[in-house]
C-alpha cells in the first residue's frame, strides 16, 4: 500500500508484472511489451514490479516498454526478497545497506530517476521496521523515491515505522469469530499457492492477530 497515496496518483486498474517473468512460463518479451502498451491505450497507467520477479528481469522489461514514455506512467517496484543471479533465494533483507542497494538497483535496470511507489515485499522478522522505514526516509528525501510502503505488514507495523502521519491511523481489530472465518477462506500465507518458498513466506504467516486486543 502507498505510504502517501495523494502525492501518487494513478489509475484504479493497475498491470501487476509478476506473471511475465520468472514464474509462469510461456510468454516472450514482445508479447509482454505489447501488453504494456496496450494497457497504457486502455488508460492504465500504475505498473507494479519487483526486483525478485526473474530475478532482476522483470524491471529491465518494464523499463524497456516504458523508455520514452516516463511521463504517462506511475511506477512501483518492491525490495525485501532477496534472490542471487541463479535465482536461489537469500531470504527476507530488511537492512538499510540492502535497501539503499537495492534501490539503486533497480533505478538502474528500470532505467529511471525516481520510483514513484518503493515497497518492502515482505517485512523482515529480524530486523527493527523502524531501521528499514528509516532507509525507505532516506532514499525519499534524497529523490529516488517518491512514496515508500509495505506490503503483507502486520496491523500497527506502519505505526511501529513511524509512518502514520502519512496512513490513516486506522486500527483495525476483529474478532476471534471474524479472525476464524477470515482464516477459513484465506489460511495464512495460502496468497503464495507454491510461487514461494517456505521461507520466503514465513514471516508473513505470523503476522495476523489471532484476536481482538491480543499482542502483536
């Protein structure tokens, strides 16, 4: 979710890329072109990355079916689930270091100045959210991101990383009646199906409050 979804607008439709590279076969990269710039004729304007989608391929193709056309397209990428050339996966990097990194990384490949939407993928379980906000803070303040986020975080995550004075301040709270009928149609970590590792999810399967007013 954008941390600051007023300064970022886009369309309500967004062209999520994840099926083009590394996960699904059977498409070719001019296919994958055409289906961006088709998308764009129909007004959809928010794509939607990751640096672990190939790996690393997934932006170079955005950026290629983007060159030239910057300005009529929001752009959002994810960090956080790290992955070697061969594809192996590293685990969750919540690090300043690595975030910083991986930012340059993918302004690279997607071949632009600034990422319009940059989001944490999954939240690293060992390392304080406090410590990657910070180093989302910076790449903002230094213009190579214009809204930082977080993806699959916990209730009161976005609070713990001091990003409330730019999410509504909503906590949501369910009951344990609520909470059983939301685990009976989505179990925990069932959105992965079998794209993911076990360990690439785990820290995502705690996450849900099993009750009202339980800790988190």
């Amino acid at each position: 979710m954008p941390v600051n979804a007023a300064s970022t607008r886009a369309s309500d439709l967004e062209l999520g890329r994840m099926c083009l590279s590394g996960f699904y076969a059977g498409g070719t990269d001019s296919e994958s072109i055409f289906t961006i710039h088709r998308a764009i004729e129909l007004d959809v304007d928010l794509f939607d990355t990751a640096d672990m989608y190939g790996p690393f391929t997934n932006e170079k193709l955005v950026g290629r079916s983007l060159k030239g056309r910057r300005d009529e397209v929001v752009i959002a990428t994810k960090f956080g689930n790290e992955r070697r050339e061969d594809g192996s996966f590293v685990g969750i990097n919540g690090l300043p270091e690595y975030v910083r990194q991986a930012c340059d990384a993918s302004l690279k490949r997607l071949g632009v100045d600034t990422i319009d939407l940059y989001y944490q993928h999954r939240v690293a379980p060992d390392v304080p959210i406090e410590d990657t906000v910070g180093a989302m803070k910076e790449l903002v303040e230094a213009g190579k991101v214009r809204d930082p986020g977080m993806s699959e975080a916990a209730p009161g995550t976005e609070h713990c990383g001091h990003l409330e004075e730019n999410v509504a301040e909503a906590e949501p709270t369910l009951t344990e009646e609520e909470t059983d009928q939301l685990d009976g149609a989505v179990p925990m970590g069932a959105a992965a199906g079998e794209r993911y590792p076990e360990r690439a999810v785990a820290s995502s399967n705690h996450q849900r409050p099993r009750r009202s007013g339980a800790p988190r």
